[in-house]
C-alpha cells in the first residue's frame, strides 16, 4: 500500500480503525509487534493501571527520571487536542513527522486478516517509537482494565494501580471487585505492585494475587504516605527513608497521594540500580505538566479547566473547589459523557455552584444537554444550555465578573475541545 505523505489523512486512517471497536485481549498486539520484527522484552517498563490519577503519576514519574538523566519514554491516553501528545520522549511530544513515519511503518505490518483495534494500533506505535529511540524505562500507561489492556504484554520493572472505582462497567464488568480484579491483570510474578486503593476486598483480592505471584505489595497509608503541610508543601514518609518540604506543582491535595505512589516507585527503582538523586525528585515533581486537570487558563476571570469524568474525579474535583472557594460566583461548564453516572456527578459538582451552562461535547457518546438540563432541575441555580463547547464558553465568560470562577468540566472530551478554543486551534479526533 501506498504510504502517506499528509498528516491529516494518515491521523484519519488510524481514527477510523474505531470501526473495529474496542478489543479486549494481547495477542493481536503481540502479533503486530511479531510482524515489526520487534522484540519489547528488551526493553524495561513501568505499568500504570487504575481508575483515575494515572496520568498524573505517569507525568511525575517521567518529569522525575528526566531530571535524573534518563531517555524516558511516556505512552498515555487519551489526548486532549493532538494525537502527538500520547507519545513521549522526555519532556518532548513526539513530532508531526515522525509521528507520520510511525504510521506508515505500522500500517505496513497490519495484516488483513487481523485488523487491529485504534487502541492496539496505537500501542504498537508507542512500542515501535521508544524501541528505535532507546527510551529506557518506557512508561505505559493503561488504556482500560488491565488484564487484557493492549498494553499488558510488559514484565515490568514495578506495577502500578492508583485505585479503585466504578467506571467502564460495560467493558469492565459491575461492581469493584470485578473491576479490581481485571486491574490486577498488571501484576506479574515478582514485579513489586504500588497501590493506593482503599477497600477493604479490593486490598484482599491485591494481596491474593500477589502472595499467588510471589510480588511484593506496597500500599500507600501503610507502607508510605504523603502529609500535606503548607502553601503547596508536603513530606514524603516512604519504603526506605524520607524527604520533607518538598513542592509540588500540579493543583489539589489529591495530587499529594498521586505523588506519593510515584515516589515509592522511584524508591523501587533505586534498589534496582537506578541514581535518582533528591535533586531529581524536588525538580521533578516542580516541574511536572499534566494538562486538564485542574488547570489554569485565564487569571480574571478565573478559568479552571478539569476533566472529572466519574464520580470519584468530580468529588476530588468538589472538594479542590470548596478549599479554594473565594467571595465570588462559580460557573460551571458541564459536558458530560451519556454511560457515565450523571446523576452522581451533578450530585458532587452542583450545589457549589450559582450557575452552570450545559454544552455537549463532539462525541457520540456525549450527554444531551436537554437531558443534562432535566436532570439538573432539583438544584437551585441558574441553568443554561448552550451545545458546542465554545459557546458555552463565551456564554460563561459573559457572565463572569471581577473574582467569579469558571470550571469547565464533566468529560475529557469537553475539557479536549475546551483547550481548543482557548488556543485557538483545531484538534484531532477524540477517542
């Protein structure tokens, strides 16, 4: 087949393998890399599963080993506007031509009697990327589950699973426990497992899997902790030692115990012979981006864009918002997901609010604002609904005055085409 010379219509052709849905299972995967004639067990990993927060520790946890002078490699989903931010190499994004040549080089190994799935395509393009560039440890992150996760072929250096909650029941399964168990699909004979789920048979069925693998367990509130303690500041109480008044930079106290799963990793990986020094740590965590969540667009009025897309995300997000509450009004900016648990997530982030303008992101799985607005009846506050993003948008900017905050949020996807507007460009496709 004929290789593409434009971006634009190769990105399509990797988009328009949503066709084929969503795929659960490793051998496709395994097979496309067989056809690439690549061997990813030459390589060394970190694996990041769990409900929310796994982005931001993935992003700490390369900003830190960047710093400490590692060729990092960072696989991540979804992307907010370009398909080039999925794939990593230290604190650079992929570029727009290699990124072409990736899908070239990976459309040729497709066979057509196995197509892949939009999500397997794209984890062998990760896998094809860090291996020509020598990244050394590659963070993958999961797309969904674990398990049968595309990206589940790793014998990593050290597992991940951030928590747990109830989210993609209709791919995962009901209830946390069945959810659980398809997240510890990422825990491996003797790879040590970092964790900071909570429930009680959550826990258990963790540590079942790890005494049957011989893995050891680390659990965030027993084996470390981090306490917050002033102005941003918090100390680190870890596996082997400590560090104290160190500084983070990404928003919300939440962000303390996402830090703190990333630091227990890098102790891990000091015992593995990794230098990580404490100046590597402090800058690290400094310096870390993790965009759409609870970031900062605009000072006055204050715009905060943050993709709370499940009802653990929008109480953390409550939460953040209720500690930082100043004397004036919230608007809200909600787009919402239609499979997600809407009533709980109206339920966490409308009665902060005065306001709230209801918009419908460019997704098919998207809310109504219709139904959104229904829905919303019960609160007292001003309801208003606007369906593209950027209308609702420029409706709340109109209505804000001096010290009013604006919160864009409810989905990834409205957060997505909200930093499009504020950017003033036209993103990818969103999956």
């Amino acid at each position: 087949m004929a290789a593409f010379t434009d971006l634009a219509q190769a990105t399509a052709w990797v988009f328009d393998l949503q066709k084929f849905g969503i795929k659960f299972g490793l051998s496709s995967t395994l097979n496309l890399l067989a056809r690439l004639n690549l061997d990813h067990r030459q390589s060394q990993y970190l694996h990041i599963a769990g409900t929310n927060g796994k982005g931001s520790v993935a992003a700490m946890l390369s900003a830190t080993l960047t710093r400490a002078g590692y060729p990092v490699g960072l696989y991540t989903s979804p992307h907010l506007v370009h398909f080039q931010e999925r794939y990593r190499l230290g604190d650079r994004e992929i570029s727009a031509p290699r990124l072409l040549d990736l899908i070239n080089q990976v459309r040729e190994a497709v066979a057509e009697v196995e197509p892949p799935t939009f999500f397997e395509f794209a984890t062998a393009m990760a896998f094809l990327y860090f291996s020509q560039e020598k990244a050394c440890p590659i963070i993958l992150e999961t797309g969904m589950g674990g398990r049968l996760d595309a990206t589940n072929i790793v014998e990593p250096l050290a597992a991940v699973i951030t928590n747990i909650s109830l989210d993609h029941q209709e791919h995962l399964g009901e209830g946390l426990k069945t959810i659980a168990g398809e997240k510890a699909g990422v825990i491996k004979p003797g790879v040590p497992l970092v964790t900071g789920a909570r429930q009680k048979g959550v826990l258990d069925l963790f540590a079942l899997r790890c005494r049957e693998v011989k893995a050891p367990m680390y659990l965030r509130g027993r084996d470390f902790r981090a306490q917050g303690r002033f102005r941003g500041r918090f100390a680190y109480q870890g596996l082997f030692g400590e560090i104290n008044n160190l500084t983070l930079n990404l928003v919300g106290r939440h962000q303390y115990g996402n830090a703190a799963l990333a630091l227990a990793v890098l102790e891990i990986l000091k015992r593995q012979g990794f230098e990580i020094g404490e100046d590597a740590i402090r800058e690290g965590l400094l310096q870390t981006r993790w965009p759409g969540r609870l970031e900062r667009i605009t000072q006055d009025p204050r715009v905060l864009l943050d993709g709370a897309h499940n009802p653990d995300a929008a109480r953390i997000l409550a939460q953040t918002l209720m500690q930082t509450r100043g004397n004036g009004r919230l608007i809200l900016v909600l787009g919402v997901m239609a499979d997600k648990d809407v009533d709980t997530i109206l339920a966490r982030l409308l009665p902060l609010a005065q306001t709230v303008v209801f918009t419908r992101p460019q997704y098919f799985r998207a809310a109504k604002v219709e139904d959104l607005a229904a829905r919303a009846q019960a609160y007292n506050l001003e309801i208003i609904k606007v369906p593209q993003v950027a209308g609702a948008i420029r409706r709340a900017q109109e209505l804000a005055g001096p010290g009013d905050r604006i919160v864009v949020s409810g989905s990834l996807y409205t957060v997505g085409e909200a930093k499009e507007y504020f950017e003033g460009v036209t993103g990818d496709p969103k999956i």
